[in-house]
C-alpha cells in the first residue's frame, strides 16, 4: 500500500526538525499570553517563571498546569487571547458539572483545524474521492463541524447528516454510496444493529473504514465494529479545549496508538498525583500545549486522559509520535471498595466474552458503606433464550473474569438484546448513583 500524506514535509520531518519548530512556536506563545492574558501572567509571576526563562522544550516544565477550573473561573471568553471581532466561531463542551467550558477560534484557527482534519482524513486513506459520512453531531460539540470543515479541506464531498435518525441514515449511506463514516464508536456499532435489524448487508454498502472517536474503546470493540460494519476502523482523538478532534490520529499502518500532530500539540505525559514529568513510554496523565492557537492557547492543558506516549518510529514514516489508545480518565476511575476500577477494563473483560453483545452499563451504588458495582450487559438473543442454568453459567463466567482482572467482585446482569439505550453521540457507561 502506498501511504499517502496531506503535508508530506512537514508529517515526515526529522525529529530535530521538529523540535526545532517546536521551540519557536513555544517561545512565542509563551510571551503572546503572558502579555495578553492576565490570568496567565498571574500564575506565571506567582511562579516565579518569565517568557525569556523558556530557551529549550524541557523548560516547558518550569511553566504551571492549566486546569478545566482556570477555564471555568474565567467563563465564558476570559482566556481568549484575541478581541472578540477576531472570533469567528465558539463550540463547548457540556460536562458532568458546573458550567460549560467555552472555547473560541479566529480566522487562521478554524483553517489550521481544517488541515489537521484533513491530515487526519488522509491518514486513515481518505481522499478527495470519498463520499464522507459524517455523523458526529453537529452543534456545539466540536466532532460534526470539525470533520466537516476537515472533509471539505481534504475536497472529499461531505454528507453532514449529524447524529440520530438511524433508518435514513442506513438509507443515505445505500443511496449516496457513503465510503468513510465518521461517528462516536458507540453509534456505528448502533448503525450496524440497525442494519442488521433491518436486513441490509453492510457488504452491499461503500463503507470502506470508519474514523471513530469522542469516547473510549476498547480493542475488542474496534474488532466488533470492523467485524460487523465489514470496515477498517481507525482511531480519532481530540477535546475541544485543545482545538475538537483532529489532536491525533491512527494511520492504516498500526494497530498501536495515534500519531499526535505535534507541529500544533505538544503532548507531556505527568504523574496525575504529583504532577512530575514521567519518563518516556510511562503510563499517566495527558497534558497539551498548543502551539498555533490564537484565539484560545493553552499551556500546559490537563486533559485528565490517561495513556502513554509510544516513541518507535513508524511504519507509515510519519515521525510524529504516538499515543496509545486511551485507557481511562483520572475522572472516570471508579473507586469500588479500595479497588480502582477503569470502565474501559470492564468492556475489555465482556467483549472477550462470546454471545455478550457490545452494550452496557455499570451501576455504582451504595448501600450502608458499602460500595457496590454492578454491570449490566446484553447477550446475543440465542444465548437470552438458552436454558436458565446456561445463563447462570455464563452469568458466573463473567464474574469470575471481572474479579480475575479487576480484583473486584460485581453483581452480573444479562440483559435481552436491545434492551440497554442506544446512543446518538457519546454513551454512556456508567451510572453512579452514589452521588444522588
Ligand atoms: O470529543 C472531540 C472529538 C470529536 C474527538 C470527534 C474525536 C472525534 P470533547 O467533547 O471535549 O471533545 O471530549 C474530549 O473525549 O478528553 C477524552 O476523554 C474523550 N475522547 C476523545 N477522543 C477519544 C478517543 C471531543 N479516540 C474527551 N478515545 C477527551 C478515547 C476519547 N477517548
């Protein structure tokens, strides 16, 4: 296969290179926000830390974090480094709690997101050819108008069909010959229960690979997807914070991680407790600088994701390194009777499981002191009308594999199929109703 690039210098360049451009880019933010942004200058004297005390990439580290709180005390434009009639677009991200956190884009901002899209689109073999299918949802989330703007840069004509309405979406993707579908992992394993339901064969369809993202997933599950949507499926992450999607980006040539686009985002890999800089290839806490945001720069940005950075060179030449598949968030981490407990540990255990459909849901409870975790999943409709005593077992199986990997023993429900809510965007995994 020949690997195709969308900025081929640039994606290929020597390391050195790159450090090189790094360093400039940083240098230069470092002094644009301390001069344009209070908040920033606030921590940064309260740090003891001027621009001119960053010379190379490792000074990086005498800066202070940013943190999801610095953008909400300063709700909803205080971090933006540019006058308002210099904004040309906002988005936000909801959130759990409190208020949204706003993020705001110029001119050159929105264009630099479209090419880090289309080198996204072009590194999971998208060309101007393809028919994009994109149903991330559009609005104020940063997926369906980022890839948007990626599909048109790439020149590849684009179907914004957004999220829901899963029939006609089925009956677009027939008709228009869709060849790439963009949406959250969770809806295109949706998509493809949908047309199973409704007979259609994804084998008649165009659909060659789909670019997932928003939302952890498992291994197993990128199996289940390929295996039932008849695709290549390839990792996207991004958070709007940082810019939306297009952060980083599996290429067709490996399984293992995305390539960060490093020119934009400069990735630090910290202890979550101690917030130290880690040794490369060691497991923590993202954190993102970026290097060519006007509007809304961050420095030194904790996205709270855990993974680790893979720093071989890769097959496809692209020199840019990797992250691997995100396996949690220092938020998400449940924390059942001592144990931690990762959601994406809990499907890695039931997708390896036959008959157990990629649908579920952890409750979290308590009851007196006690802590308690119980998962619900659905099976296969052969396995739901088997014998009790099968389902029992099956039941037991599942417990047994969960308190082998995880240390922690859970209540198992075996759901009918279809019977767990469908998500139209992100789903969601866990119910935790300790905080009622
Ligand atoms: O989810 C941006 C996006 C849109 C990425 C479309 C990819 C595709 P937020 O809503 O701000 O932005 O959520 C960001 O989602 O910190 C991760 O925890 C999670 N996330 C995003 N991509 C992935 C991924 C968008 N590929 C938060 N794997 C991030 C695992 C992901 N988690």
């Amino acid at each position: 296969m020949t690997t195709l690039y969308w900025e081929e210098e640039i994606e290929t360049l020597p390391r050195v290179g790159l450090e090189s451009i790094q360093l400039t880019r940083l240098k230069h933010l470092v002094a644009r926000v301390y001069d344009t942004v209070a908040p920033y200058r606030a921590k940064m004297d309260a740090a003891s830390v001027k621009p001119t005390d960053i010379q190379t990439l490792a000074d990086l580290q005498k800066l202070p974090f940013t943190v999801k709180d610095d953008l909400r005390d300063n709700y909803p434009f205080g971090l933006f480094t540019v006058p308002m009639d210099q904004v040309v677009r906002v988005h936000a991200s909801s959130g759990t709690t409190g208020k949204p956190t706003v993020v705001g884009y110029t001119k050159k901002d929105i264009e630099t997101w479209a090419g880090v899209m289309a080198r996204a689109m072009t590194c999971a073999g998208a060309t101007s050819r393809d028919m994009i299918h994109n149903a991330y949802g559009y609005g104020l989330f940063t997926g369906g108008l980022g890839a948007h703007y990626g599909a048109e840069r790439l020149g590849a004509t684009v179907i914004p069909v957004s999220g829901g309405n899963t029939k006609r979406q089925i009956t677009i993707m027939q008709d228009f010959r869709s060849s790439v579908l963009m949406a959250t992992p969770s809806y295109a394993l949706n998509l493809a229960d949908a047309m199973a339901e409704l007979g259609v064969d994804p084998k008649t369809l165009a659909l060659r690979v789909g670019i997932f993202g928003a939302e952890p997933w498992s291994e197993n599950m990128r199996e289940e997807v390929q295996r039932k949507l008849n695709i290549k499926a390839v990792d996207i992450y991004g958070l709007s914070e940082v810019m939306g999607p297009g952060v980083a980006m599996q290429c067709l040539e490996t399984d293992r991680g995305m390539h960060i686009f490093e020119d934009h985002f400069l990735p630090e890999i910290i202890d979550p407790d101690t917030g130290e800089v880690l040794p490369p290839g060691e497991q923590g806490e993202l954190v993102f600088t970026t290097l060519t945001k006007e509007a809304f720069p961050l420095i030194r940005y904790r996205t709270k994701d855990i993974t680790r950075l893979i720093h071989e060179q890769c097959a496809c030449g692209r020199t840019m390194i990797r992250m691997e598949k995100i396996t949690g968030r220092t938020d998400d981490m449940l924390i059942i009777r001592g144990v931690n407990v990762f959601p994406s540990q809990v499907e890695h255990v039931l997708m390896g499981v036959e008959g157990v459909e990629p649908h579920y849901q952890i409750v979290v409870s308590r009851e007196g002191n006690m802590d308690t975790m119980a998962v619900k999943v659905e099976v296969s409709e052969a396995i739901f009308s088997d014998e009790v005593k099968n389902l029992e077992k099956l039941t037991r199986k599942i417990q047994a594999d969960i308190k082998d990997l995880l240390g922690v023993t859970c209540k198992v429900q075996l759901v009918e199929p279809r019977t767990i809510q469908r998500s139209e965007g992100k789903a969601q995994r866990v119910i935790d109703n300790r905080k009622i």
